[in-house]
C-alpha cells in the first residue's frame, strides 16, 4: 500500500474528508516553498500538491501561471523541485504528488525521474497533458517505484473514457469540478457531484475535487459528496500577495478550515 492509500484510510477510519493543498514549488523561492510545505503540514494538510512550474501552464488561469513565471525567473527546474521534496520528507511523511505538465519530465528523463523521485520520497506524480496509453504506460513503470500517477477526470470525460481511466488509476481519482483553467471561484459547478457520482461507478479509489475551491462553504459541499478537496489558487494567491507568506497561508488556512487547523487535520 502507497502512502497515498494510507492517508486515505486513515482518513476513511476517522470518518472525515481530506485536506489537499496545491502551492507552486520556487514562489517565491524555493526556502520560502520548504517553509510553506512544512507549514501546511502542520495545519494538517493530508497530501500536498506540489506544482512543478512550466512556461506554457495551458490548464493554469492567471494566479499559478504568474506563479510559475515568478519560479522559473528564480531558477527553479525539475531538479530543485524534487530537491524540495527531498528536504521536506525529512521532516515530514505526509504524502506529495507533483503536479506537472510532461515536457519537464521528458527533458528530464523519464528513467532519471522515476529513480530521483523514488528517492526523494515522492508519492505521487499527477501529469495534466499525458492520456490513454501513454499515462497507463507511466503509471504502470512508476508503480514500481511505489509513485502513483493520479488520474484527472473532468465533466466532459465520457463515460467509456471514464471507465478507461479508472481501470489504470492509482492512489485517487482527481475530478475537475468543471470545464476550463484552474482559479478560485465563488460558487462550485454542480457538475462536479454529477462527476463524482459517475466516477464512483466504475473504481473504488477515493476522488477528491479541485480547481476553483477556494472558500470554506466550497469545501464542506465538496465533502458532502467526494473524499477530498484540494484548494491550490486560491493559496496560490495568499502566497502571491502577503508580505510573509508563510503567515499568509497559516491564516488563510486557519480562517478556511478552522476547526481542521486547530486539530492538526482531525476535522
């Protein structure tokens, strides 16, 4: 069982729902990302996505892409980012995906990757733009290496291709909550419980909601009908604006999830 799975059976045995934030590795720079990361985990956090940053984010709005650009002008590739990841597990077990397009990865080196996240103590590698064959492909070589690739589903995804998708899923589905580039929104799409419920029919793999969760009513509809809510914007932007960004997500955290902060995760 991955550490992924893990946290999601804990998660299931203390009859609550998951906590996922998203934060861009390298903004504003790759100490004050360590000290995010760790904060995060403190509040209680039960994954951490942790983007790698690309200079065309095709599925990324305004915020993360000005994230990325604010990373890459600091240097942060591939490397430093499992750096990261490296120093983070050294103090902390609660599981990270990489949330990354391919081409870094490709110019990486897949065989690399695979055996510099391994080390590092990564658990899970989400890739926006790879489908079908392909991200089966990867998903079953990293399997290996106890890295899940975890599967993105979206409102528009049919259900053949649903099926599809689930049959190779590993560690949990990611359901986009609608259609479009990620950002914080004020209201969640119905569509994404109609998601959830389709998905449901064809894996057993807990589902958590992203893109566009950003307030704590957000959150609590999310947990009436999926296992997990993963907020990433919305964070993104706390980071972007605060002059300490470590304090700026230690409050937004504790005023969105309050009750989860206080608790250290036991909402």
């Amino acid at each position: 069982m991955s550490r992924i799975q893990e946290t999601f059976s804990q998660i299931a045995q203390r009859g609550r729902k998951g906590f996922i934030p998203f934060v861009t590795a390298g903004d504003p720079d790759l100490d004050t990302s360590l000290s995010i990361i760790l904060k995060l985990a403190e509040l209680g956090a039960d994954i951490i996505e942790l983007g790698v940053p690309f200079s065309d984010p095709m599925a990324d709005g305004p915020t993360i892409q000005r994230s990325s650009e604010r990373a890459l002008e600091n240097g942060t590739t591939l490397r430093t980012v499992i750096d990261l990841a490296s120093e983070f597990r050294k103090q902390s077990d609660v599981p990270i995906v990489l949330f990354s397009y391919f081409n870094p990865i490709l110019r990486f080196g897949l065989d690399e990757f695979e055996n510099a996240a391994s080390k590092a103590g990564i658990d899970g590698l989400l890739l926006t733009d790879v489908i079908e064959n392909e991200a089966a492909a990867i998903s079953e070589r990293l399997a290996a290496k106890n890295i899940d690739v975890i599967s993105l589903i979206a409102p528009t995804t049919t259900d053949e291709r649903l099926k599809a998708i689930c049959e190779h899923a590993r560690g949990f589905i990611y359901a986009v909550s609608r259609a479009g580039v990620t950002g914080a929104r004020q209201e969640t799409s119905s569509t994404a419980e109609t998601l959830v419920k389709r998905a449901t029919q064809f894996t057993d793999l807990p589902i958590a909601v992203g893109f566009g969760i950003s307030t704590a009513d957000q959150i609590a509809d999310v947990w009436e009908y999926a296992d997990a809510a993963v907020v990433g914007s919305a964070i993104v932007s706390e980071i972007e604006k605060a002059q300490d960004p470590v304090a700026g997500v230690d409050r937004f955290v504790r005023q969105l999830l309050p009750q989860f902060a206080k608790t250290g995760g036991e909402n």
